[in-house]
C-alpha cells in the first residue's frame, strides 16, 4: 500500500505543470560607473524587451549620521500592456516614487481636514508653552494660525 501511495504522489507531481522557461532577455546597452572612492556610482541598462533602468547615487552627510542619495528611474511593458514609467528619489526623506500607474489617495474629507487643523493648533500651542511665550504672543501666534488653517474661532 505504502508503494502504491508513494507512486500516485509521485505521478501527480510529474503531472503538475510546469513553469515555462524563458529565454534569457539580450541586454542592448549596459553601462555602469563606480562605486568611486567617494561612494557615487551610476549605471543604465536597456534590454531587447523594452525594459529601461537608470540610477546614480552618491554618499550624503545627514546630520550626524552618513547615508546615502539615489535617483533614477525606470520603464518596462507591463502583461496587460501598458507603458510603465517610475521615477524616484531616494534620500532622508525616504523613498519617493512617481509614476502615473501609482494610486493616488483621495482628498481628505472635511471632518478629517478641520482635525488635522486642531491637531497642528495643538501642537503649535504646545510648542509656544514650551518656548515661554506670554499670554499675548501664543494667542497672537494661534491667531494668525487659525486663520492659515481656516478654523474660524467665535
């Protein structure tokens, strides 16, 4: 018995279809430079399938810290056809892609817009405790903040 469920195990695998393999994809430019002993590199590719990628980057002294900028871009053909182009930043910010393909988050509803008023007011009053400010001076600085927040105080 134990043979006989080894040889259906075994049958159904080799009956699973399989993957099929690509060719490998021809490389039509391919250029490339560094990493320099300052840390900065650049390279660029295209290959015959429409896939194009370019990137340069180079060592940054952040605050205390070192790290490291980069910006490129790329484009392929997606399955379904579409034209794909990316562009990028990357830095101490992070990374900021854009790309028209990329989802855009709706607009923020009012109730949502009037909360990350306060919030920012709060915040902003805060600060001004912290700082030692008078009376006078944090409702003259939340004054003109409300007005940059449109929250109209009655």
């Amino acid at each position: 018995m134990k043979v006989f469920v080894i040889a259906v195990l075994i049958g159904v695998v080799a009956a699973m279809p399989q993957d099929a393999v690509k060719p490998p994809v021809e490389i039509i430019t391919s250029e490339s430079e560094g990493p320099n002993l300052d840390g900065s590199y650049k390279f660029k590719f295209e290959t015959a399938d429409g896939v194009k990628r370019e990137e340069e980057g180079a060592q940054k002294q952040i605050g205390e810290e070192s790290g490291a900028t980069s910006r490129g871009s790329w484009s392929y053909t997606a399955p379904e056809g579409d034209k794909i182009e990316l562009t990028f930043v990357a830095d101490e910010n992070g990374f900021q892609p854009q790309g028209a393909h990329l989802p855009v988050a709706p607009e923020p509803s009012p109730a949502i817009k009037r909360a990350l008023a306060i919030i920012a007011r709060t915040n902003a009053a805060d600060e001004a405790r912290a700082a030692g400010m008078s009376t006078k001076q944090k409702l003259q600085m939340l004054g003109l903040l409300d007005q940059r927040l449109g929250l109209n105080r009655k």
